[in-house]
C-alpha cells in the first residue's frame, strides 16, 4: 500500500529517516520553507536593513537557497554572486542555468569570469603542485572573490548554500585532524572581523543535501545536475558517503553531530582559541594574515611564478 502524508493525508512520495515521516511534495516543500525560515531567524542571519548577496554555483544547494530566500522573505534585497572558474562545460552549464534561474526570479547576477578577468581557469592549477587537488586552491579562490565582490557591491550578507551534509563532512575531518581554527569557524554566522570582510551566512545548515535536491526538483529549478569534474573522487566525497553510512544504522546522526558541536562544544573551544590579528595584503589590500594574501599566491602560481610552498 502507498504511504500518506503525515501532513494531510494524501499519497506520499518522500521519506525523511531522520525524522521518520512520510511527506507529499506539497507539504515537504512548506516544511523545507518553514525550517530555512525558523533556521534565520534562531541565528539572528538576516536583519532589517541587510542587503543579501547568495554566492551562486548553479548547484542544486545554492539555487533552492536562492528560491526560498525569494519565497519566505519577497522583500528582501537579494542578489546573485557567480564565479565561472573556467571548467569548460561544466562552467557553462553552470552559467547557463543561473541565467535562467535569476530571470525567472527577477533577481540580479553579478558574473565573475575567471578566463576574462584574471587570465587564468582553475584548470592551470594541474600543472602546479596541487596537480589533480585543485579543490584546495578552488576553495580559497572562491572564498576570496566571493568576499571581495560582496564587499565591492556593498553587500551586509553573503548567503553560501553549505548543507548539513557539508557541514559534517567538515566537521569529521577537522575532529580526524584536530584543526581547532576550522572547528571554531565552523558556524552558522560567522560575524565580520574586519571592515572588508563581509558576515557569512549559511541559511541551508539545517537541510540536508537530499532535502536540498528534491526542494529544487519539485519547485522545478534549473540547476545543474553534474558533479565537478575536479572533485571526483575526492576524500572529502568519500566522507560524505562514509557519514551517510553511519546514518543508515544511526537515524539522525549527522543532524545530533552537527547540533552537539554546535551546542556544547563550539563554545568551549572558542574561549580556547586566539584571534589571529589581519592585515592588509600588500599586492590587493585585502585583508590577510601574512603580507601576501592566500589568493594572490594561487594566482601567481596558476600563471607560473615562483612560490615554493603556497600554503604558507
Ligand atoms: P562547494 O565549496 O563547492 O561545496 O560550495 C559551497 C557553496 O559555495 C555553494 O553552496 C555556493 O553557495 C558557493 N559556491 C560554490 N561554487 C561557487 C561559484 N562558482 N560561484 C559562486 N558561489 C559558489
Ligand atoms: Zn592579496
């Protein structure tokens, strides 16, 4: 026999483990719009007055954040941030369909092109000693164009799609290696601290990745349904599947291991950790915590200069 909904009674199409409930797409789609909202408002992440840059991939994630932002806030002052890194179709087809996404939404999409504007494409970085790790200098390079076009355009917030499923990837490998910095950094807000820093914001930190695919599949978004090609195979697509694991045999893992470092143990540790003071890079004027700043490192290596050790 075909499940109900717990909700009103009609044939249900989706099951949440976690919560053990049967849900139609109707009432699973109010239910995802009714947590992202109680999730801003239990951190305080938008306020009256913010004006809110989503950083936009294309992905499944940040395009349902996009959407729902839209839906359970329609005055909010809200705009798109999207770095093409230059992965040859599949940077295309993430493009194409923001296109798409933010004209249906009447929302406007500042498109930062790594080809055009740097001279360079996350590609180049192959031939540096990241080789076939390119997530790593992909990471810092986003980090810091997202940040710094946020600032440029005067934004109060900016928005990242991060999951539940991101965060306890995170999470996992920080507790695995104990770095303590990402452990404390690991928020759903994480506060300026530094008048070029914008806030962040992660409105999806309560929504898994699957609730995040079936939101954007049955309100009919266009987002891009490949992986990148660079992050294949990667350890950290290899946790997620491990966590993922341990949630068949534990209902509701990762949302108690997530809620129990978030509650209990990230505020221990953040009295333990010092503030590393910033200053200002000296090649952009952004702020850094070493004279040059991790970008203009990564940029300078992709283009072929000399630094031995970029992780410095
Ligand atoms: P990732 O690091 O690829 O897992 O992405 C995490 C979040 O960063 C996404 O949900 C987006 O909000 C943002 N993001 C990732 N890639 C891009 C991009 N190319 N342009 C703008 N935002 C991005
Ligand atoms: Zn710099």
């Amino acid at each position: 026999m075909r499940p109900t909904c717990k909700r009103c009674g009609a044939g249900a199409e989706i099951f949440l483990d976690y919560a053990r409930i049967n849900l139609c797409p109707e009432c699973f789609k109010n239910l995802f719009e009714r947590k992202v909202r109680e999730t801003i408002l239990r951190y305080r992440m938008i306020e009256h007055g913010d004006r809110v840059a989503v950083a936009a991939s294309g992905g499944k994630d940040s395009s349902a954040l996009l959407f729902v932002l839209r839906r359970i806030f329609p005055d909010l002052e809200l705009s798109a941030i999207h770095i093409n890194l230059g992965i040859g179709g599949y940077s295309d087809e993430c493009e194409q369909k923001l296109l798409r996404l933010t004209k249906n939404l009447d929302v406007d999409l500042r498109v930062f092109n790594l080809k055009k504007e740097l001279g360079i494409s996350m590609g180049d970085f192959r031939n540096t000693v990241y080789k076939d790790r390119i997530c790593a200098p992909c990471g810092t390079v986003k980090r810091y164009l997202l940040n710094k076009l946020a600032f440029e355009g005067e934004f109060t917030k900016l928005a990242t799609g991060h999951n539940l499923d991101d965060v306890a990837e995170v999470l996992f490998n920080s507790y695995l290696y104990g770095e303590i910095n990402q452990l404390v950094r690991l928020k759903p807000v994480l506060p300026s601290t530094h008048p070029k820093l914008v806030s962040k914001i992660k409105p999806l930190w309560a929504m898994t990745e699957m609730e995040d695919l079936l939101y954007a599949s049955y309100c009919s978004l266009p987002f891009r349904a490949e992986e990148c090609p660079f992050s294949r195979g990667t350890r950290s697509l290899e946790r997620k599947k491990l966590l993922n694991d341990i949630a068949i045999r534990i209902p509701g893992f990762k949302h108690t291991f997530v809620k129990s470092h978030l509650k209990k143990l990230s505020p221990a540790l953040e009295r333990s950790v010092e503030v590393s003071s910033l200053v200002e890079c000296e090649l952009c004027g952004m702020p850094s915590s070493s004279k040059v700043c991790a970008f203009c490192k990564r940029i300078e290596l992709a283009k072929g200069g000399k630094i031995s050790n970029p992780e410095i």
